[in-house]
C-alpha cells in the first residue's frame, strides 16, 4: 500500500471507531490522524519533487555524454595526420632504416636535429625512405627494399644549405 493508501485506511478505522472529539483521548487520536494527512500530503509532494530532479539529473547526463562524444570527435579530429594512412613508421637501426612494427615509435620520436633525416623517394620502386645524413651521403646509400642505388645531386643540397 502507498502512503496515501495507508492515511485512507487509518481514516476509516478512527470513522469505524466512532471516536468522540470530546474525549482527550479522541482529540488526541484525531491530531495524530490529521497530523498524518500532512504529513502524507508533503511527502507526496516532496516524493513528485525528487522524480522531477531525476528527470532533470538524467537530462543533464544525457547532455553531458553528448558533449563528452563532440569533444572527443574534436580531439581526434585535431590529433588525427591526414596523412596517417600514407605515413610509413621507420626506426633506426645500424646506419639503415626498417620499417617499424605497430605500436613501434613513430619517425619524429627519433627526429634528433644533430642528425637530420632525409626522405627519399626510389625511382625503381616508388617506395619513401629515410637516411640520415652519414648513410645518405655515403657511398652505399642505396633502397632498403630493391637495393637500386640512389645517386644525390650535391649541387641542390649546396644551394639549400647557403
């Protein structure tokens, strides 16, 4: 039984009882049931008060998960390479460069500005790799996936370093 019901049923039985209003013993009883129908009345409303919070509580949960999706959309859209599928991770291994595995470092965590890396497109076989300075102007600079030699226009490189 609800509360309500329960005020209702207690109603009845001081009706059923007959209580006369003049006994102390009836005024008593009386206040005490009337004092429950108040009683009943607020909690009813404070009962409507907290299922408009939840409402409320929920709704703003619901808007608070939708930003949290916009803002994570927005970081992947500022973090994200456009280029990232195109992109080949290397690593640094004895003067020659190897692909990466996944997961493995990225290129520009190994950028190390007293060692420069060059990239380099092979004409044979079309594929982009990177030297750094000693092996791409040494003499066995060469494809590290077709092993065709690279020969470097040392003409160009001198007017980019003036």
């Amino acid at each position: 039984m609800s509360i309500t019901e329960k005020l209702a049923y207690i109603k009845g039985l001081c009706e059923g009882l007959a209580l006369d209003e003049s006994t102390k013993e009836g005024k008593i009883l009386l206040a005490v049931v009337d004092l429950l129908g108040d009683v009943t009345e607020q909690v009813s409303l404070n009962e409507n008060d907290i299922e408009q919070v939840f409402d409320e509580l929920d709704r703003i949960y619901d808007e608070i998960d939708a930003i949290d999706d916009d803002l994570t959309d927005i970081e992947i859209a500022l973090t994200e390479d456009d280029d990232d599928e195109d992109d080949e991770d290397w690593d640094y291994d004895d003067d020659e460069w190897d692909l990466l595995e996944d997961g493995d470092e990225d290129i520009t965590d190994l950028y190390d500005e007293e060692n420069p890396l060059y990239e380099i497109t092979c004409p044979k076989c079309g594929e982009t790799v990177c030297f750094d300075e000693e092996t791409l102007f040494g003499p066995d600079c060469a494809c590290p996936n077709c092993g065709t030699p690279f020969e470097i226009d040392y003409d160009d490189e001198d007017e980019d370093n003036e």
